[in-house]
C-alpha cells in the first residue's frame, strides 16, 4: 500500500511505513526526533524565503543572517502554520529568531495539538 501526503501539489511517499501518517492524511512528526523537525523547518523556510539556508545554525538570526525583513518572518510563520496544522499566538512570534527557537514554538504547539488528538 501507498502511503505519503500531499503538500503543494507534490506527493510525498513513506512507503510502507504508515505509522508516519494521520489517519487524515496529515504526516505525523517525531518530536523525540529533533534532526527531523529541523529538517521540516528548514524546507519550510527555503521554500518560503527561496535561499538556501544550510550555512545557518540552529542559533543564527535567520532574518539578520539572510537580510530579511519582519514581512518576511510572518510569512515563514504563516508557512509554519500551513506545514503542521497549527496556530501560533501573535505573543510567540517576537520569539522567533532562529532556527532554535522556530523549533522550541512548534513543539510548544505541536505536543498541544498531540493532546487534544
């Protein structure tokens, strides 16, 4: 059996491994898996601001290190919020600086939404 999701028009395929899939087709993240939620929110981000952004550190300023703007950041945000399925309180977002603390808000949502599943 097939098993991935769509997102933006692109399918991505887990093949038999369904355990990383919601039963609605959502793609489950790991949260005792840093590395792969690192990974998720880099792709966000590339895909948002269109760089490439390996040379950043988990600690770097994104927006001071790439010459971005505040504009800018809420539409990395407002992808976040699109990727897992969540919303983020306007009160977090003069928290997110880097790629860090992008991942420490999430978890903050994202283990919020495991419990209310």
């Amino acid at each position: 059996m097939q098993c991935g999701f769509w997102f933006t028009g692109e399918f991505f395929n887990f093949g038999e491994n369904e355990s990383l899939v919601t039963s609605i087709g959502e793609p489950r993240m790991n949260l005792d898996n840093p590395k792969e939620l690192e990974t998720e929110i880099r792709k966000v981000v590339e895909a948002t601001i269109e760089k490439n952004i390996n040379a950043l550190s988990l600690d770097d300023n994104v927006l001071q290190k790439m010459g971005l703007d505040s504009m800018t950041a809420l539409e990395i945000m407002a992808a976040m919020e699109e990727r897992f399925k969540i919303r983020i309180q306007e009160q977090d977002l003069p928290k997110i600086t880097s790629l860090r603390s992008v991942m420490e808000v999430l978890i903050k949502y994202l283990k919020k939404k495991e419990i209310k599943s």
